[in-house]
C-alpha cells in the first residue's frame, strides 16, 4: 500500500465515521483532518514510517468523529460558573440579527420575481443578493441552500417571465370591457403563477422552519445522555446549557 | 468493590480532561496567535491531555462556533493555506474567570488531598 492510499484509507474511514454528523460540521472536520495531514507532511512525515506515526498520533478516526459529535455539548460553563453569561451575547444579539438576515435572504432569494414586471434587472439584482445571503448563513445545511438557490433560480425566468407576460396582456387588455380575464392565455398563466407561488411559498416557508441557531443543535438528546451516564458533577452545567438553547 | 472505585476515578480524571481541555487551548493562546497544526501538536504534546492529536480539531470548530476564538486563512510557504487562531476578548474573560476558579479549586483539593495523606501514614 503507498502512501496516498494509506492517508485515503484513512480519510475514507473517517468520512464513514462522520456520517452521523450534520454535513457542514462532517465537511469542516474532514477538511482539517486532511490538512493536518497535509500540513506534516509538507513539514517532514512525507512518508512510510513517518506517515504511519502522523496518522497513529491523529488517533483512531472513529474517535475523532465521536469527539465531534460530544462537541455539540456545551462545556464553557463546565467549570467556570460566570462564562455563560460571557458567551451570552452573541447568543443572545446574535439570533435576532440572524433572523432578520435570513427572512432577507429567503425573501430576495424567492420574492425578487415579483420585481420583474417592474424592471427585470432590480429583480436581478435582489435575487443575486438573495442568493449571497443564503449560501453565506450559518443557518442551513448544505442541501436547503441547493434547494432555495435552485427554487429562486428557477422562479427568476420561469415565474417572472409569466408575470411579465400577464402584466402585458393586462395592459394590452385593460382597454377591453373584461379586462385580462377573458384570454385564455392568460388564464393559464395565471393557473401556472398560482402554481410557482405556491411552490416558491412553500421552500420560503420550509427555509425560515429552520432552527436558528445551529451551534445548539441536538441539545435535547445529549443533555438526557449525559445526564443519564455521568456523575452528578458532570450533569450539574447541563440544565443551564439546554435552558440558554431553548431561549 | 476496589476496582469500581477504581473505574471510577479514571472516569473523573476522563471527564475533568476533557472539561479543562478547551481552556487549556485558550491558555494556549494567551500570548499570541497560533496556527492550528501547530496548537494541536504543542497541545498533544502535554502529558497525558489528549488522547490524539485528531480530537482537537472538533474542539476547535466549537471554540470557533462560540465566539471564543477567532481564526484567519493566511497563506504559507510550505503546503496549504493556515487557519490562524487567537483569543477573542470573550475567550480572554472566559479564560481569566477559569484560571481563577481553577486555582480556587486546585488549592482547596490539595488541601485535602494533603491532609488525607498525613493521615493515612501515620
């Protein structure tokens, strides 16, 4: 076995191991295991014997990813008592801010159609800051910033072209004594903007069900864990790390 | 009955390691910046605080996460771009409580600790 295929065996049982783990963290921790390997062995450890002491000292990659998945416990205020309400404010400020970010970002993302019909270079422009927004939160995994992204993509031509065209044809008909309702043209555009709008509403709505704040993510579920196996000592920060969660 | 005591107490010493581990990688960044490879080999290097090199790094994303540290990419002249870490100013408060209450507490067990060991030998 050479050494690029000793680091990806290594690697590859590492990515096996993470797989509990939510995708962003999972990536961020293969990252860094695979830079640190990288990193030593641009130093020195290039090789053979080197190599396989580097990896020995990174130590079993199963244990890695279980201490990546016992990080999601709180430990600041584990020992010193006052630290929680140090790490407070960005906890606290934080999420408000975040919230009002990301309804921005889900609203550009999905909601700059609607600008179409006005100038279709303004809904450009909010839809690509609403994409920036989305890709850059903290908030969602990977696949819900594909999904929005895609959804907003999507609606920018399909959607605001449709709504182009019904303002169109309204302004073209408004003249007549029904107005644009007569068409059936528009009839069906307004059966397939119906449609987008519900299915745009419904990725906006899925979006913004998202948990806030990620760092507090499975906090319910180690909080009973641990509480059930450690000693009362250990137990004792719990209560006040799951309350600051729930807040 | 000894030997439960005994699972027992390298359970604590398991459970205070990892308790003190994140201040001990603040204290490592009391005086300066440092690049993660490095902080993780000079933190692994310390007697018997971690068990491999590998489980700091998630300790470090959640340092991050928290606001304690904060990290820059720099570019390097050897292999890839480093994150540097250094202390933010909650990481400083939070280590300046710890390294109060740390001393507070090692104190008061060794007190005991001593007290317990002239009673046994005589």
């Amino acid at each position: 076995m050479n050494d690029d295929d000793l680091v990806a065996g290594y690697l590859g049982r590492l990515v096996q191991a993470a797989r509990q783990l939510p995708p962003d963290r999972r990536a961020e921790l293969i990252d860094e295991i695979a830079d640190h390997i990288e990193q030593a062995r641009a130093v020195s450890e290039a090789s053979g014997p080197g190599l396989q002491d580097l990896l020995r000292r990174l130590g079993e990659p199963e244990a890695i990813a279980a201490a990546a998945s016992d990080s999601a416990g709180d430990f600041a205020g584990a020992f010193a008592q006052p630290a929680p309400a140090i790490t407070q404010p960005p906890a606290g400020r934080g999420p408000r801010r975040q919230r009002w970010l990301d309804m921005a970002a889900v609203m550009l993302t999905l909601g700059s159609v609607l600008l179409a019909p006005v100038s279709f270079v303004l809904a450009l422009l909010g839809w690509a800051v609403g994409i920036v927004m989305l890709l850059l939160s903290s908030r969602w995994p990977r696949r819900a910033k594909v999904l929005g992204a895609v959804t907003g993509t999507l609606a920018l031509p399909l959607f605001g072209g449709l709504l182009a065209t019904l303002a169109k044809t309204w302004y073209w008909r408004q003249a007549g004594p029904f107005g644009w309702q007569t068409g059936t043209g528009p009839f069906i555009s307004t059966i397939l903007v119906t449609a987008a709008v519900v299915a745009v509403t419904l990725v906006g709505v899925r979006l913004l069900r998202y948990p806030l704040s990620q760092p507090a993510g499975p906090g319910p579920a180690t909080t009973a864990g641990r509480t059930a196996t450690g000693p009362a000592a250990a137990a004792a920060p719990e209560p006040a790390a799951s309350a600051r969660a729930s807040r | 009955m000894c030997c439960m005591v005994d699972g027992e107490a390298s359970n604590l010493v398991a459970q205070m390691r990892r308790g003190v581990l994140p201040f001990c990688v603040l204290a490592m960044l009391g005086d300066g910046e440092r690049y993660g490879f490095e902080l993780v080999r000079a933190l692994a290097s310390v007697d018997g605080l971690v068990t491999g090199e590998g489980t700091i790094y998630p300790l470090l994303a959640r340092l991050r996460r928290q606001g304690l540290v904060e990290t820059t990419w720099r570019e390097s002249d050897a292999g890839p771009p480093r994150r540097y870490y250094r202390l933010a100013p909650s990481g400083r408060a939070t280590l300046a409580e710890f390294t109060g209450s740390w001393r507070l507490f090692r104190d008061s067990v060794d007190g005991l600790l001593q007290v317990g060991e002239k009673g046994g030998s005589t």
